[in-house]
C-alpha cells in the first residue's frame, strides 16, 4: 500500500469503481477504498436501464456483466392504487437486471485491472485539512489506523457520505422516505418487465434478475406512513400486502437471502465539490427510485467526473472553483432529469392524481411509450415536460 495517491475515491459502488477504472486508465496513481469486502449484498432494485447498460459498454464492462446471464428489461408497468395499469416498452435498447453484489463485485475488479489500487474493509473515519501536497484522509482497518495522502479525494461513498460530511458539503433535512429490499424465488407472472406498484404510503416494485430470483423493492414516504417500523420484516409483509395483485404472486414465494434496508435519507448535498474533494454518484445527489435511474447516474456522473479530475490533476490547481466545472457540467447532464423526478415524485405523492393519470396512460399508449423512453434515455427528458403532453395526462 502506497501512502501518497493522485485521487483516493472512497465507496466502490458504480460510481466509485467507473471514476476509480477511468483516472487509473489514464495513469494515475488510485486508491479505491470500501468499508466491505466485495461481493457484498448492497439494498437496490438491481435495474440498469438503457442507457446505464451503454455506459457500462463504454467502460468496456459489458461482456463481464452479460457472462452472468443477467434479465432483459424490456420496459415498466405501473400500476396505480386503485388498480389501473399502463405498459411501456424501450424501444431501441433493453434493460439489464443483475444483483448488484456482482455489478458491483464486477467494477471493482475492472478498476483493478486498470491499475487502480483496492483497499477493502477499511473505514473511512475523517479527512484532515487540506495543503499543499494533497489531502490526509483516516482510515480504520481492523485495529489500525492509516493515513493516505490524497491530491484529490473522491467521495463516492453513498447517500450519508462521509466524506461530503467531514468537509462540510451535506445539510440536514427532515427525512422523506426509506426503503426495503428483498430477492424472492417462485415469484408467479413475471413478466420481463420492471413493475411499480404505488401504495398509501409509498410504492412497491419487482423485477426479475438474474439466477431465476426476483427483485421485491419497498420504498414508503415516512411523512405518510404512520411511524417508522420497529418489525421491518413484518413492515415489509405489509407494504407488499397494500398492493394486492402483487401479494398474491408473492403468495406461493420464498425469500432468498437476508431483508436489507436503506435509508431514513435525510441528508441533502449543497455542492458536488470542495477544497480537493468531488462527489459522485448518491454522495453528489439523490434520484427518487422510481425512476431508476441510480446506477445510470452513477456511471455517467464518472463519466463527467473523471475529465475535470484529470485536467485538475495535471494542472495541479484542485480548490473547489477549480473543481467547479464538474458541477456545472453534472447540471447541464442532469437538470431535466432532475425536473421530470420531481414531476414523477409528485404525482407518485398524491394517490388520487396518479389514479387519474393511470387511467389517462392506460388509455393512451404513446403517453406511456413517453414516459418509459424519457425513464430509458431513449427518448429527451424535455418530451415529457411538452405542456401539450402534460395537459393529455392530466386532463
């Protein structure tokens, strides 16, 4: 193990590994450090849409991920309280779904094949002021305390990130939803396709994945539920029963594997970089589940992440209004995606306009194709935003 690395990315999800895999591949001296030891269970719906899938191929990842024979997507179905159902199907390219203990177990070890260094179990406990050779970042590793030497340090280590944290880059919010993931073997009436179910409190999805398992997903609003579980096992036996198509092609099932949860999230990031630090991935900011857009976010994030590192890298000129132009380019790729979730949030809030909307999808499948196509990247975020389009589903 060095002591002195050009970056030290701390979290080795997507967005971790691909940043990490991309600033060794240029030669940089990485250091790509998890608290786990990979493969690791990680609470996720398992979704690569589309354009996540294009990503991973142009990382040069793709012919690993589909050796593990993962499931096409080949588009959603949502299904509203009150029982309406619309169907959209991506068009040009399908989905993947693959447990993400080896998506992820697969990008760690192709950043180590570009040469970046993996460090594995070991926590990150703080980060010291930064100077002029680099930044001291503190890691525990059993009973040992570390420091590496960063000249940048990459924070990729998820929604309450540590390291946005110890440089003061997150605020407190009230916390708005959690979640409960579970795989399922003997699920009845899948259909190829990723399935939300909306509830009162909040939603329920599925899928299938790879090994013949189903992804079963719980996501609730803790504004709407009436208190946060004490039983999340019998909590999730009951967000399953609110949706009762579901609940009965659950009903012969068995669960496989442990019930993993995430959340209260509660932490909000002012901005994605510091004083030699950038975010990336959930550490930069949150997308609502819904859409399934996290694993996309995390690979293209990197993708915008890792030509601002080098440049800063090479120039040696690394405060944050150095880093700024990550930020500005993460809000051009993201801003109308980041506009559609928020319109999807809010119908999702408001079980007697989603009825409505349902209704108005299933009537009218070119509204559905939309809005599975914007979810895919395989059609403009700006489509759905028409004010034309909004009025056909509304009204």
């Amino acid at each position: 193990m060095l002591s002195r690395y050009d970056a030290v990315v701390v979290g080795a999800g997507p967005a971790g590994s691909a940043t990490a895999a991309l600033l060794a591949a240029h030669g940089c001296r990485v250091a790509l450090v998890d608290r786990a030891r990979f493969p690791r269970p990680k609470p996720c719906a398992d979704f690569l849409n589309p354009e996540a899938v294009s990503a991973l191929e142009r990382l040069g990842v793709l012919e690993d991920v589909a050796s593990h024979a993962p499931t096409c997507i080949r588009g959603m179905r949502v299904v509203a309280p009150c029982g309406a159902a619309a169907v959209g199907r991506f068009q040009a390219r399908a989905g993947l779904a693959l447990r993400r203990e080896t998506l992820d177990l697969l990008l760690v070890e192709h950043a180590a094949r570009r040469g970046a260094q993996v460090i594995e179990k070991a926590a990150v406990e703080g980060m010291g002021t930064p100077g002029a050779a680099g930044r001291p970042v503190h890691l525990r590793m059993g009973g040992e305390r570390i420091t590496l030497e960063a000249r940048l340090v990459v924070g990729a280590d998820g929604l309450n990130s540590r390291v946005a944290r110890s440089v003061g880059l997150t605020r407190r919010r009230r916390p708005r939803r959690a979640a409960l993931v579970a795989h399922y073997e003997g699920a009845a009436g899948l259909r190829g396709l990723g399935e939300m179910f909306v509830t009162q409190f909040g939603y329920v999805g599925i899928a299938p994945v790879d090994g013949g398992l189903a992804n079963v997903s719980a996501v609730w609003d803790l504004g709407r539920a009436p208190h946060v579980p004490r039983d999340p096992l019998a909590w999730f036996a009951h967000q399953i029963a609110q949706a009762p198509e579901l609940a009965e092609r659950l009903r012969d099932a068995r669960r496989i594997g442990s019930l993993l949860g995430a959340g209260p999230f509660a932490s909000r990031v002012r901005h994605p970089v510091g004083e030699r630090v950038l975010l990336v991935g959930d550490a930069a900011g949150f997308f609502d589940p819904f859409t399934g857009d996290g694993v996309w976010t995390a690979l293209v994030g990197a993708e915008i992440a890792a030509p601002v590192a080098l440049h800063a890298l090479a120039t040696d000129r690394l405060t944050a209004r150095d880093l700024a132009p990550y930020r500005a380019a993460r809000r051009r790729a993201f801003r109308a995606k980041w506009a559609v979730e928020r319109l999807v949030s809010a119908v999702v809030g408001r079980p007697r306009l989603l009825n409505h909307v349902a209704r108005r999808l299933a009537a009218r499948p070119q509204l559905i194709e939309t809005l599975v196509g914007v979810t895919g990247h395989q059609v403009p975020a700006s489509a759905l935003l028409r004010p034309a389009l909004l009025w056909s589903a509304l009204h």
